[in-house]
C-alpha cells in the first residue's frame, strides 16, 4: 500500500471515527432533547389540567356570585317591602293611638259632664226636698210621695221624673257609644 492510500485509508477511519462520535454525540443530544421535550409536554399537559381547573373554579365563582346577587335583589325586595310594611303599621298605630286619645279626651269630658249633671241633679233633688218638706204633715213617707199624690205638684213632679230620666238614661247612652268608638 502505498503512503497516499494509508493516508487517505487513515483519514477515512478518522473521519468515520469522528462522525460516529459525531453521531453518538447527536444521539445524546437527541436524547436530551427528547427527555426535554417529553419533560415540557409532561408540564404542559400539567399545566393545561391547571388552566381548566381554574376555569372550571372561575366559572363556579361566577356562578356563585350571580346567586349571591339574586339572593341579595330578593332580600332587598323584602326588605323595602317590609319597611314599607312597618311604615303602615306605625302610622295605623298612629291613627289608633291618635283615636284612643280622642276617645280618653271624650271620655274624660263625658265623666265630667257626667259628674256636673249628678252634681246638678243632686242639687235640684236637695233643693226640691227641702222645698217640699216645709209645710207638709208627717204622715206622708217622703215629699216625693206627696208630689205625686197632689193633684197641682203632678206637673213639677213629672218635670223632676223626667229631667231624673233625661240625665241617668244620657249617661249610659254616651258611655255606649264611646265604647263602640274605641271597638272601631
């Protein structure tokens, strides 16, 4: 063999020896790319479970929170009707109390009108008593008997009857109708 042939027989095994290094370096780098690559789509796939996790939680908040909102719309509802309910209670509690005042106040007055024509009936009876006292015989049992038995008393004495029925009969009247006025 000639030294041309061996040089070139030597660099093509050197050459063969660098490209199988060449290509068992490549073949590691390929390999680590692969391991890179199955690594980054082993992230990604983990990643992506993530995203939809969070999608899916996203969505749940949102729908959550429109119930939270139609609860509170609903319980603002209520609540405007609820004051606006105890606005019409406080003011028919008014108007009841303002009634019951008027009522104690016509009552009172009643009573006092009541009590000033007793006062006045029990006068006129004093002064129709002792009036008719004097002069008359003891045998008769009260004056008032007297009145009735005299023929030219039955006048005054039906007056007297009468204005005794007007007053006592006046008083049960007004405290009836004071009463169905409180029961209204």
């Amino acid at each position: 063999m000639s030294y041309g042939m061996l040089k070139k027989e030597l660099r093509n095994r050197q050459l063969s020896i660098t490209c199988s290094f060449k290509v068992k370096e490549l073949e590691t780098e390929l390999e680590l790319e692969q391991k890179k690559h199955a690594e980054t789509t082993k992230t990604l796939k983990k990643y992506e479970r993530r995203m939809k996790e969070l999608v899916f939680q996203a969505e749940e908040d949102q729908k959550t929170q429109q119930r939270s909102q139609e609860l509170v719309e609903r319980l603002q509802s209520k609540l405007k009707t609820y004051k606006r309910m105890a606005e019409e209670a406080e003011e028919q509690a008014n108007l009841n109390l303002n009634k019951y005042r008027k009522t104690i106040n016509e009552l009172d007055d009643a009573e006092e009108r009541a009590d000033i024509a007793e006062a006045a009936l029990s006068k006129i009876r004093t002064k129709n008593r002792a009036s008719f006292g004097k002069g008359f015989s003891s045998g008769c049992a009260s004056p008032l008997a007297i009145l009735v038995r005299s023929p030219s008393l039955t006048g005054l004495d039906g007056r007297v009857e009468k204005m005794e029925e007007e007053t006592t009969s006046l008083i049960p009247a007004y405290l009836d109708s004071l009463k169905k006025l409180m029961a209204e």
